[in-house]
C-alpha cells in the first residue's frame, strides 16, 4: 500500500515525471487514502505533462467485482499498453492503482493526455455503487484535486459521457455525481 499525500505542493495543473513519482510514492498522508499497489506491467507508455480533470468510469460490461489487474488483462487483449485507468474502486472501497499516474491514460477518447482516470467497478445502468465505493471515491477525489492544485467541482470532475456518445459511467453513478463532487470538495 502506498499514501496520496496531500502534503506535496505541486504548481496547479502541472505535474512532471519526477514530481509525479515522488508524490505517487509512500509517505505520510493527510488525506488518508491509501492505495494497493497492483505492480502491473506495461506496454510503452508516455508522461503526462499536464493535469486539469478527472473523469470518473464504471466497468459497464459486468456488475462483478472485478480487479485492476483483470481490467489490465481485457485491456491488454485489446492491443493496448495496459489498464487505461489510473485508479479501481471495487466494491468494498479499496482503491487500486491502475496505470501510472505520471503516464497519459487510455480512459476518454480526445482527453487523455490531460486527465485521470477514475473507474469504479460495476454496472451502473443497472445497479449503483456501493457506500463504501462512494466513500473511497470521495476521499480519492479530494486527494487528487489536492495533489494537482484544483478544486472538485463540475469544471474539474467529469462523468466520461460528458465527451464521449457512451452510456459510462452509468446513468445511476453520472445521477450520483453532483453529490460525489460535493463530499470530495467537503474533504479538500
């Protein structure tokens, strides 16, 4: 496990590959979110230079509890580099990491060089998240708008339908986003 520490002061919206990795690793936390590391292999990936949003996700194709590293095999399948997401928030609240977060994601056509990924597994058209998903999702969001230097709100945190034709991330979670922007600007 490894702490998103809130301590780090990063100028807003840029965050280089030395930055990223130090605040990406260990030590101590205001913010109280840890993280399991997945220790995923990677095709060829690049930095990302600038961060200004995060876009939240669900799985879609399953409601199971599905892990950072299954995602990273389907993706893998797909040709890509690996997992797209830089987090997973399963069921019972644990966040996993993803993709690196100092590497440009494969979540949002048009926007990933730019954003972090967010996915929350599950279907969310026809199921919801649970409170403990919602609680960790809150908390994550916090932290990452921390750690880049922007506030939650609906300019810095986006459903991925709001620049994709997709149903993602399900019409229950995109309903239950005003309400997740607000608890994690409660805890900024």
């Amino acid at each position: 496990m490894f702490y998103i520490g809130a301590g780090l002061a990063l100028a807003p919206a840029v965050c280089t590959q030395k930055i990223a990795e130090a605040a990406w690793q260990g030590g101590s936390s205001l913010s109280g979110v840890s993280i399991h590391q997945t220790y995923l292999t990677f095709r060829s990936l690049t930095n990302r230079r600038v961060t200004d949003a995060i876009i939240v996700h669900h799985v879609g194709n399953t409601n199971a509890d599905v892990s950072a590293e299954t995602i990273h095999r389907w993706h893998l399948a797909n040709g890509w580099a690996g997992i797209g997401y830089h987090f997973v928030i399963r069921k019972d609240g644990t966040i996993e990491q993803g993709r690196p977060m100092d590497t440009v994601g494969a979540h949002c056509y048009g926007e990933n060089d730019h954003t972090v990924g967010v996915n929350l597994v599950g279907n969310f058209e026809d199921y919801v998240p649970t409170d403990a998903q919602i609680a960790s999702a809150r908390r994550l969001l916090a932290a990452l708008c921390r750690n880049y230097g922007f506030a939650p709100s609906r300019t810095t945190i986006f459903g991925h339908r709001d620049f994709n034709a997709t149903a993602c991330p399900g019409q229950n979670l995109y309903d239950m986003l005003p309400d997740l922007i607000q608890g994690a600007a409660a805890i900024y």
